[in-house]
C-alpha cells in the first residue's frame, strides 16, 4: 500500500512537472510546505488546550471541598512542664549613682585685709579628686583647705574654745599625723595650736594668730612678771634683814643695845609692816605669773571658718567650679561631692510595698562586668498632703524630698566602694522582692484554672494523651511562674506536662518552655 501511493505520488508530481514550466514546479513545492506548517501549528495548539484542560480540571473544586477548606483547623494543645526551682520576684529598676553629700565651698567675704576677697589660687579643676588636706583655692592669699569631719565649718576655732567642733579638728589633724597632745578631747590647748601650725606649716603656709595684738600682749604680761618677782625678792631680802639678831654687846657699844632693846631686835611695828608688804609682792607675783599663763594659753594660731571645708569622705570629687583666678568671690566657688558613693533611684507608688531596708540588691553597670551585691539603705515615707492637718507640714515641717510625683526615693549602697568614675552615672538595679525558702513545684501562671468554688486546678496531661484535671494549692507567684502543691489525693510530678493554653494554629501538640 505505501509503495503504490508513493508511486501515485510520483505520478501526480510527474504529471504536474510535465504539464508545466519551471515556474510552476516552484508554486507546487512551495504549497506543500505550507501544508506541513499548518499541520505542526495544528498539533501544537492541541497540546496546549489538553494541557490547560488538565490543570483547570485540577483547580476546580466540589461544593463540598470548598466547605471543608474553609473551616477552621483541629486546634493544638500548649503544654509546658513541671519544674522544681527556686521562685524570685524581682524588680528591677534605674538608678543614678550620686555621693551621699553635696558640699558648698562658700568662704565668705574674708577679713577684708585686701580690700575685696580675690581668687589668688586655683588648684583644683571640675572632676578633680580631693584628699583630705589638700588645698582647694586660694582667696586673697588665703588658703581653704579640705578636712574630714561631719560638722560644718560655723565659727573661728582658736585657744581656749571648747566644743565637738574643736574634738572635730583634733581627729583631722591626728588622721594627718599631727599629735594634739596633751590636750584634752573637745578643747584648744597648746597641744592642738602646736599641731595646727604644723600642719599650715606642712602646707607652705602660716596660720593666723588668734589674737592680732597679740604679740605686745605677750610682752607686757612678761614685763609684769618680771616687776613683781622683783619687788617680791627685795620686801622679803628686807624681811630677812629686819630679823637678824645684833651683834654680841661690846665695849663701847651701850647706847646701840638700849636702842634695839634687849632682845637685840628691831621695833616690832616696822618688822610687822615689811613682812606685810613682802606678803603683797608675793601675791602680785603669782597672780602676773598667772596672768602670763593665760596670755600665753589664748596665744596660738587660729584657724577660721573661712579657711575650712568639712567632708565626710575621701576621695572626694569635684563636680563644679564656678570662678576662676581673679575673680571676685561672692557665694560658694566649688561645690564637692564626699561621702560613699550610693545609687538613688525612684520607684513609683505601686511598686514601694515591695521593698524594705536591709534588703538585698544588686547593682550592675558598665564598668563592672560583674554585678555588686548591695543592699537597700532607705525607702523615703509618704507623707498627706498640705492642710490635712495629719502630717508635719502642720508642724512647719518641710516633706519628704522622696514624696513627689515622680515616685519614692529608694536609696542602694553597694558591700563595696563604688568606682568614682560611675558618680554621675546610670545602673540598673535588680532587687529580689521575694524569694520562696527552697526549690518548690512551679508551673507557669497560665496553667493555673480557678473554679467558681475558688479551688484551682491543673490539667496534666497524661502518656495516653489524656488529660486528668488535678487539684493543687498555689503559692507564692513571681516573673510569670505560680509555687502548686496537689491537693489531697491528687498526682503531680517534676516533669510532667500541664496545658497552658490552645492555639488555632494547628500543626498537633504544642510546647513551651
């Protein structure tokens, strides 16, 4: 069959050829191929529409399907497990590390000795540390020193005062290794002037004396010692003389010895008076030597509250300057912070209740890669508002710093001394409000179910994918976990899974941590 209509074929084509010129042998192989083209484009577009049948055929979907893919997913149990740990209730909170005081370098306005006080000297510059003896400025040639001491400079200290101001001064110097003795505690004697000027001395500097006359004063009570030990010695030499017994009588002699008697003695009225005035120099003598004595006691160096600033710890630190050499000095010229450096913090209302002195803290920062235990030092009290007629504003009291709007002053002081270079600074503060005896059976709080009988309960769930509900007692509750122990009867154990929640997701079981 194929080769007879290969051969008509050829015959057909022949008789084409035969009947016609080149020209038309061209039209007819031309018309062929034209033929297969559209045969190929025929057969293509036949793939394509059996293809888009097939996946419209797989889009489209039964009523029924469509109802099913709508509805929600099986939802998924959330578990989590029961852990035996230690509960802490923390909070944590900012706070700012400051010195626990706040020193003003006021000198005042000076003697007046050079017109007006004058900064001649500055040696200390803001964040500079101070010592305790260093000098801070110099006013008018005047230094100002920096001592330990609680008690604020108030008066001039000199000779003869007494007071804990002056015990004050006695246990600076001492810490200083100047001896105050033999001085008594509390009171300026010879022993403390002595150690005074040594320590201005030490210094490069001269105290003031604290009597500006007293020099001559000196000198005149010298004079009236030297006077009346003079005069003493002559009326008791005159004494001595008036007593002596005469010679033995001798020839010749007869009308001296009826003049002194027979005793040989001179008239007993003048001998009485001599020993008088004797008796009156002495006195005189021992009351110029007394008044010496306490010229000399009120002499000594003086040391005023000008020239002195009491701090309660050291190093302490610079935190302004507000003059500069040359300039006039009016009000304070620095200001220091002294003392331990602690972390102030403000918490609000609600959150006081959580926290006690003697607390436990902890302070971290970002110079300490470790934390610093510390420990709460004070919660500033709530006090009524004005007028209530309750608090101590009645009584003109001032209230509480730590009372305003912006929460209570708590102030943290940490086992050890701070860095000074976090004065100033941010650090978070993590107290541990709460804390259960020892490791207990936790779960966490979602997991808790009250019912309206006010019992609460657990759902466990059980190897079989049951769940059983299980009664507990909870307990303390803190950072999202709740202390259970089972009711009576009931079974719960470390390790078993509670549920926690349900979420729509789907996916099966669900787990937390």
């Amino acid at each position: 069959m194929d080769e007879s209509c290969s051969e008509e074929g050829r015959t057909a084509a022949d008789d084409v050829v035969e009947g016609a010129g080149p020209g038309a042998s061209r039209t007819t192989a031309s018309a062929l191929a034209g033929r297969r083209r559209w045969v190929l484009a025929i057969a293509a577009a036949a793939v394509v529409v059996s293809a888009s049948g097939v996946v419209a055929a797989a889009r489209i979907t039964s009523p029924a399907e469509a109802a099913a893919a709508a509805s929600a997913p099986p939802p998924s149990i959330l578990s989590a497990p029961v852990e035996r740990r230690v509960l802490e209730d923390t909070l944590i909170m900012r706070g700012t590390v400051a010195a626990t005081q706040m020193v003003e370098v006021d000198p005042g306005e000076g003697d007046g000795s050079a017109g007006r006080s004058v900064v001649t000297g500055l040696d200390k510059r803001v964040g500079d540390g101070v010592r305790a003896g260093e000098v801070l400025v110099e006013i008018s040639g005047r230094p100002v020193f920096a001592l330990g001491g609680r008690i604020p400079a108030y008066r001039d200290l000199k000779p003869g005062v007494r007071g804990k101001d002056v015990g004050q001064l006695q246990r600076a110097l001492q810490a200083l290794g100047h001896s105050t003795a033999p001085d008594r505690p509390d009171v300026f004697g010879s022993g403390t002037g002595r150690a005074l000027t040594g320590f201005y001395a030490q210094r490069g500097h001269e105290p003031r004396a604290a009597r500006p006359d007293g020099k001559a004063a000196l000198a005149a009570a010298r004079k009236a010692v030297t006077e009346a030990q003079r005069l003493a010695q002559d009326t008791a030499a005159a004494v001595s003389r008036a007593g002596r017994p005469a010679p033995p009588p001798s020839a010749g002699a007869g009308e001296d010895a009826d003049a002194r008697g027979p005793s040989g003695h001179t008239d007993d009225e003048a001998l009485a008076e001599l020993e008088t005035a004797a008796g009156r120099a002495a006195r005189d003598l021992t009351e110029a030597r007394a008044a010496l004595a306490e010229e000399e006691r009120r002499q000594g160096p003086l040391l005023p509250a000008s020239e002195v600033v009491y701090a309660t710890g050291f190093p302490a630190l610079v935190e302004s300057v507000s003059v500069e050499v040359g300039s006039a000095v009016s009000g304070s010229v620095m200001t220091l912070s002294s003392g331990e450096l602690v972390v102030e913090a403000r918490v609000p209302e609600s959150q006081v209740g959580l926290l006690k002195v003697g607390q436990e803290a902890r302070i971290d920062s970002e110079l300490d890669r470790k934390p610093l235990p510390a420990v709460i030092s004070f919660v500033s009290a709530v006090l009524p508002r004005a007028g209530t007629g309750t608090g101590p504003e009645e009584d003109g009291e001032a209230p509480d710093e730590g009372a305003g709007a912006q929460g209570r002053l708590v102030r943290v002081e940490a086992d050890r001394p701070l860095d000074i270079a976090l004065s100033g600074r941010e650090v978070r503060v993590t107290v541990a409000a709460a804390q259960s005896e020892g490791p207990v059976l936790a779960v966490p709080v979602t997991a808790l179910v009250s019912a309206p009988d006010g019992s609460s309960a657990l759902s466990v769930l059980r190897a079989d994918g049951k769940q059983d509900r299980v009664e507990v007692r909870p307990g303390m509750e803190a950072d999202g976990y709740v202390e259970v122990a089972p009711a009576e009867g009931g079974g719960l154990a470390e390790g078993d899974r509670v549920v926690v929640g349900i979420t729509p997701a789907g996916g099966g079981e669900g787990e937390t941590r």
